[in-house]
C-alpha cells in the first residue's frame, strides 16, 4: 500500500456532494410524483372527476413559481447554475 502525498484523497474516494439546487430539483420531481398519484387515487382513475383537471396545472404553476423564486435567489447570492 502506497500513502497518499501530503493527506490527498484519491479522486475515486472524494465524496461526490450535490448542490442545493439538485436537493430541490428532486424534492420538485418527488412531489410532482406524489400529487399525480394522490389525484389518480382520489379520483379513481375517472378523468372526468372534476379535480383531474388539476392533475397537471397545479405542479405546472409550482415549477413555475420555484424557478422564479430560484431566479431571485441565484441574483441575490449572485451565483452560478449548478
């Protein structure tokens, strides 16, 4: 076995972290999934039920929202995309 020069990790050992943004990308997809399938439930399955007209609009509008919302922040922090 070989020591690492001066306490460096190997490039296969570092831990990979993800970026805010990516944390709230897959709470975005997560929730999205989970409001497709509560209407499909509660609806069952009918799309004639009045509410499976939100099936799509609702998660539309709160993308919408997020990506204005990140845009402000981003401007704020005066950081890049990640």
């Amino acid at each position: 076995m070989t020591a690492d020069p001066a306490g460096q990790k190997q490039p296969e050992a570092q831990e990979k972290k993800l970026s805010n943004g990516h944390y709230f990308k897959i709470m975005g997809y997560l929730l999205t999934a989970c409001w497709v399938g509560y209407i499909v439930v509660i609806t069952n399955g009918n799309t004639s039920d009045p509410m499976f007209d939100y099936i799509f609009s609702v998660p539309l509008v709160c993308w919408i929202i997020g990506m204005v919302i990140a845009h402000f922040v981003r401007k704020k922090n005066k950081t890049d995309r990640p």
